[in-house]
C-alpha cells in the first residue's frame, strides 16, 4: 500500500506543478490578447488575478472543509468508533463525488482557452509592430 501511495502522490504532485505551469503561460499569452482588443498592457494585472483566485479558494477551500466535517459530525468528540462509522461514510462518500466531478469541471474551463499558436503570434506581430514606432 505504501508503495501505491508513493507512485499516486508524486503522480499528482507532478500532475499539479505541470498544471501551475501551463496555467502561467496561459496568463502571459493573455497579455497580448489582451494588448490587441484594449490597446492598454495589463499584465500585472494578469499576473495578479490568478495570485489573488489562488488564494481566495485556499483560504475558501479551508473554510469549506471546516463547515463540511461539522456538518457530517466530526464536531462531537465524544462518539465511539463504531458511531463514527456514518460520519466517515459520509466523509468517503463526498470524496468520492468531488473526485469525481471536479476534474471535469477543470478540463472545461481550460477547454475554454481558444488562443492557439498562430492567434498568439498573430497577437505577438499586432503589439510588436506598435513598438517599433
């Protein structure tokens, strides 16, 4: 089981710097996007956007953890093992669920990202020939 855990955490760990990354460039690419339908450069502003939502949904993330396990009854500290039994069910149950549900819901938001290669030197070319003069 050990070695199971192992392989599965550095899967995810990987998995999830891998996502941070391709996140970053994403928001960078958005900067000359942006650029070239606003005529202004905001990228501090998309650099800072994810920074910001990052934070907000740990911090939120926390929160909703806290009022989950109160709601399912970890709160009581006086049960025995076998009245945790349902609780920990429970527990497992939404895990489960949110496991299951949430990655989609991430593969449809980044579906959601239309800049592809030859828009963004498009983009690139549109800024650039602004700088030069």
């Amino acid at each position: 089981l050990w070695w199971i855990l192992l392989v599965h955490s550095s899967l995810m760990v990987g998995l999830s710097v891998t996502g941070f990354v391709l996140l970053g460039s994403m928001a960078a690419d958005i900067v000359e996007q942006s650029q070239r339908h606003t005529g202004r450069r905001s990228e501090g502003l998309l650099t800072a956007g994810p920074a910001l939502a990052q934070k907000v949904v740990s911090a939120g993330g926390l929160l909703l953890v806290g009022v989950l396990l109160s709601v399912l009854g970890f709160s009581d500290t006086d049960r025995t093992i076998h009245e945790m039994q349902g609780p920990i069910r429970d527990l497992a149950t939404v895990h489960v669920a949110l496991s299951l549900t949430l990655p989609w819901i991430s593969i449809f938001l980044l579906s959601r990202y239309t800049i592809t290669r030859n828009g963004h030197k498009s983009d690139i070319a549109y800024v650039s020939s602004f700088q030069d003069e």
